[in-house]
C-alpha cells in the first residue's frame, strides 16, 4: 500500500463501497480507475467530479504493473479478473484491501443489519470537525487525509465480509435477520457478529435493546447505549419537534452534555448516542462534538427530501422491514399534520418472501401504501414470489404501479411521498417528480 506508482484498477468501481474506497486512495494521492457496467448509479457522480475513469467491463482493460481490486459481487470467472490472473497481477477482494489499509490509524468499524451508513455518516462528520480523518461511507462517500488519525467506516456482515476487519473500536446497531440468500437464520447472523466481536482491540459500542448484541461475548469492554436505565450511556429528557430531536446524554450517572441533531426518528437519536459514545471513551472534546452534531446533513438516499408543487418527496435506502418503521417514524416526527404515502420497491426475492409479513406490517405505519415490481440484482434474478403476493397482505392499498403510469399518486395533495427501496426506485420517482411538474404546469 506504499507505492504511489501502482495503478489501482477496481473491478465494479460503481459499488456503494468501491466507490468510496476509489476516492479514499484517490485523495490519498494514489493512481486510481476502474470498471463497471454502462447503467448510471448515483455513486459515480463523486468519482466523476474527481475525474477518476470509468470504464466498461472489458479484459483489455488489465494491463501489466496494476493491481486489481475486486468487488464483492463479481466472481473470479469475470473476465477482468480471469484477465488479471494470466498476467500474474495481484488481486485483493475489498473486504480484505481494507482489512490491511485500517492498520495504521485508530479505526472504528461500523456494523449491523440496519443504520449503518447514517451511523457512519454522523461519526465520520463529528470526528472530521475534531481530528484529522479518513473515512468510508456506504453511500459511495470517500474521504482521504494523508495525515488521518482516525479511520471510519461500514462494515457489512453480509457473507461474514466484515471478518477480514480487526478495529479498534466497532460500533453495532442492532443484529436482525437479513440476506436470507446467505445467512440461514437469526443465530447464523449472531454468530457472524460474535466473531468480529472477538476481534475488536478496544471496545464495542452496542444498541443495549437489542437482545442478540446483549449476549455478545468480547475481551474488550463492551458499552450499551440506548434509553434504557441498565445501558452504560443513556440519552434522557428527550424533546423531539419538527426541526429535530435534543436529549440530556449520561454516562452511568455522570452528566456528559446536552445534545441536538438536526435529524428525526427515534433510530437517528441511537446513532447519535453511539457516535458520542465512541467520542467520549476516546477523550474527545464533547463541546466540539455538540457543535459538529449541528451541522451534519445526512448522507445520500437516507430521507433525502425535495418539495415539488405542494408535495414533499422523500428518498430513502430502506429494504427491510426495521428501516421501513424507521423511515415512517422520521417522517410522522417532522411532518406530524401531513399524510404519509409509502411506495416501496422490494430488494431480492429471497428477502421479499423471507420477511413478507414483516414488510407488511411495516408499511401499515404509512398512510397509504403502493408498490414497484421486485428488484432482482446481480446475485439473484428471479424467485418463488410475486409482488402481489405482498400486496395481498397490505391493509392501506398495496396497488402496484410502473414506470409509465405513477397517475395515481396524483390523486394526494398537500402530502409526504416515501420512495423506499435499494434498487432503481429512483427512476419511478423521477417519473412521478416530472408528472406532478407538467400536472401543476398546465393546471397553471
């Protein structure tokens, strides 16, 4: 990881981490490219304003002298890969690139099943305002510091990735069962955590009511936060409005501060007690951490907000039911008087018929509730479950929609649309966002 000369060349640079780890060595001075498919994704946008190249998939791309990084979700038949190991070049699966690029900085990993990148986005923000620090988001944000003291970034559980990473601090959200295309149950997924748990330095930081996370085992201090009296840091006095949410935060019973997010929904209040947390163990000064609290916009596609005509759009990443009930409680917090409209795009087969109870119970929450077609992605294309299989266990509508007919979300006004999905949600709400505008524009 030393030599400036090497050209790094990613294989799937448009993935949420390969994206942020591009700009992480790009701005750390090194030769960076990669490749992917043509479709756009919102996480080249970054790498273009860098002026990093993005290719499309093709062998000829691997030259000699490069080393590769390779995406998680290409195998080793892809032909840049095949490429790269008849030139004898060195190839390094990202998970394992950052196991080793963490070493030298005090690194806090960030992990489970859901609030990961907010988590992140939140500790990285408060640590940059402090210290010098590099950090990778989940979002497709990078950030490089060649003189970085802390590291900060997302470790996904997802095929036990985050096992190459040996942290000095790990913050866990919450352990629940998601990616059913891998992890076989609830104790699989436990299990997963309790390995990286025995491989953290210096301290856990872990949601206290979460019941799995409660029965962690570590040789190194695990700290629970939560709202709860037996949680070693506790927010209490919470006031939640329409700009935001403020709470007293204890250590024990020992006062740290009063402190306030400009972000809602119980889930954002969690992340940012853990974030405090990680600051107050590590002696920072929490004066500046109040301050920096202030100013942290969120990161990209959690509750992403835009108002078009008389309607407020939201964008948001969720695809499990967990993320769902939190997305609706954020906006039930800072649109108290408006109805919610949920429009939901499930995210793999396997995780859509795994947990197709729970996603119909969590998108009850909204007021009224739509539904795209299921996304398959590059791991898996088709499956035993229909879309309407979900809507027929939807209590507030379930209708579906396509791309070229969002006319009945038309019939709202003065309301709160969710777009929810990890897929290319965004495209039925671009379709919907130009509907409404020519509406409104020929109305006037």
């Amino acid at each position: 990881m030393n030599n400036k000369d090497t050209l790094y060349h990613f294989v799937g640079i448009k993935g949420s981490g390969m994206s942020s780890l591009a700009l992480v060595l790009f701005e750390k001075g090194y030769k960076v490219q990669g490749s992917d498919v043509e479709k756009y994704f919102f996480t080249q946008r970054d790498l273009e304003k860098a002026g990093i190249s993005i290719l499309q998939f093709d062998k000829n791309n691997i030259q000699e002298g490069m080393t590769i990084i390779a995406g998680n979700a290409f195998p080793d038949t892809h032909e840049e890969i095949v490429r790269a190991k008849e030139l004898g070049l060195e190839i390094v699966r990202y998970h394992d690139f950052i196991g080793q690029f963490i070493q030298p900085y005090t690194s806090i990993a960030v992990t489970g099943s859901h609030g990961k990148t907010s988590t992140t986005g939140l500790l990285s923000h408060v640590l940059s305002g402090i210290a010098p620090t590099s950090y990778l988001i989940g979002d497709g944000t990078g950030h490089g510091v060649p003189d970085a003291k802390f590291f900060s970034f997302e470790a996904c559980e997802y095929q036990r990735h985050f096992l190459a990473y040996s942290p000095d601090y790990a913050i866990m959200t919450n352990i629940d069962f998601d990616h059913p295309d891998y992890f076989k149950s609830i104790d699989d997924v436990y299990e997963a955590f309790q390995t990286l748990a025995s491989q953290v330095k210096k301290g856990i930081f872990a949601y206290g009511d979460d019941e799995y996370l409660r029965k962690l085992k570590s040789d190194v201090p695990i700290y629970f936060y939560g709202l709860s009296d037996d949680d070693d840091i506790q927010a209490r006095n919470i006031v939640r409005t329409t700009n935001g949410s403020a709470f007293d935060v204890y250590h024990k019973e020992s006062f740290i501060g009063r402190f306030s997010v400009p972000s809602f929904g119980k889930h954002n209040i969690l992340n940012a007690l853990s974030v405090i947390a990680v600051a107050y163990f590590e002696g920072l000064d929490m004066d500046k951490v109040k301050e920096e609290m202030l100013t942290f916009s969120g990161v990209k596609r959690r509750f992403s907000e835009k108002k078009v005509a008389d309607m407020v759009i939201v964008d948001d990443y969720a695809h499990h039911p967990a993320e769902i009930t939190a997305t609706i409680d954020a906006a039930r917090q800072k649109y108290p008087e408006k109805e919610l409209i949920a429009v939901f795009q499930p995210h793999t087969f396997s995780r859509t018929i795994a947990l197709i109870d729970e996603f119909a119970e969590a998108l009850d929450k909204a007021d009224h509730v739509y539904l795209l077609d299921i996304f398959s992605s590059a791991r898996e294309t088709s499956g035993e479950v229909k879309i309407e299989d979900l809507g027929n266990k939807i209590q507030k509508g379930g209708l579906v929609m396509q791309e070229d007919n969002m006319s009945p979300l038309l019939d709202y006004e003065n309301a709160v649309v969710i777009f929810m999905g990890a897929g290319d949600v965004q495209r039925f709400e671009r379709a919907y966002e130009n509907l409404l505008s020519n509406t409104t524009r020929n109305v006037l």
